[in-house]
C-alpha cells in the first residue's frame, strides 16, 4: 500500500497508489472466494481480471520512461547494483518479466476455461 505505482505515464503516489492497491488487493479476495467456491461470477471474474491486468501492463509497456523512473525509485537503496548491472538490461528483464506474468495469466484463464464444469452454472 506504500509503494508508488507506474500509472498513465507516470509514478503516481497519494491517493491514486492506495486506490490502485485496493483495486488489486479486492480483484485477489473476490477471485479467491470465486474460484474456491466455484461460482459462476468467480469463473467470470477470472477473465475480467486477466484483462484489467493485461490492460494495465500493456499500458505500463508502452511508456519507457515510467518504467525507468520506476526502477530507479524501487532500486534506490541499492544504488551499487548499476555497477555491476546496465540499467538497459535491467529494463529489458523487467519488460520481459512483465511479459511473462501476463501470459501467465493467460494461460491460468485458459486451464479455468478447461476447468469450467467445477463452476456452478
């Protein structure tokens, strides 16, 4: 809930950073209490947080800048780390692992899909 968040082009903090948290934080319990209780707005939900999600990443993709801002905020303490490490590469595995968390997700909607007959229709 303290962190500030890449959001619209910039490093949002204040109240944007604690809503964004809420968001995420209330899309994880409802997505809990969906898929354990195997409801059909918890098979629902699934794909309408994959899309948020992927909508929010795609947009944090899109801005380079923001990603580099924040990653010199997140690594800060660890100033040292950029002698060891580029700065590019480090963008470059953030990116990709930004990449990977959607498919990630992508592919859990997709086993839910496979999955559907355990959801009360």
């Amino acid at each position: 809930m303290t962190t500030e968040v890449p959001l619209f082009g910039a490093v949002r903090g204040g109240a944007v950073k604690v809503l964004y948290h809420l968001l995420y934080a209330t899309l994880f319990l409802a997505l809990g209490v969906g898929l354990w209780t195997g409801r059909r707005w918890g098979y629902r939900l699934v794909f309408a947080g994959t899309l948020y999600y992927t909508l929010d990443k795609f947009l944090y993709l899109l801005d380079r800048e923001t990603i580099e801002v924040h990653l010199m905020q997140q690594l800060q303490p660890y100033g040292e780390i950029f002698e060891l490490i580029e700065k590019d590469s480090i963008l470059q595995m953030m990116v990709l692992t930004t990449v990977l968390f959607v498919g990630c997700w992508w592919g859990f909607a997709l086993y839910i899909y496979l999955r559907r007959g355990y959801f009360r229709f």
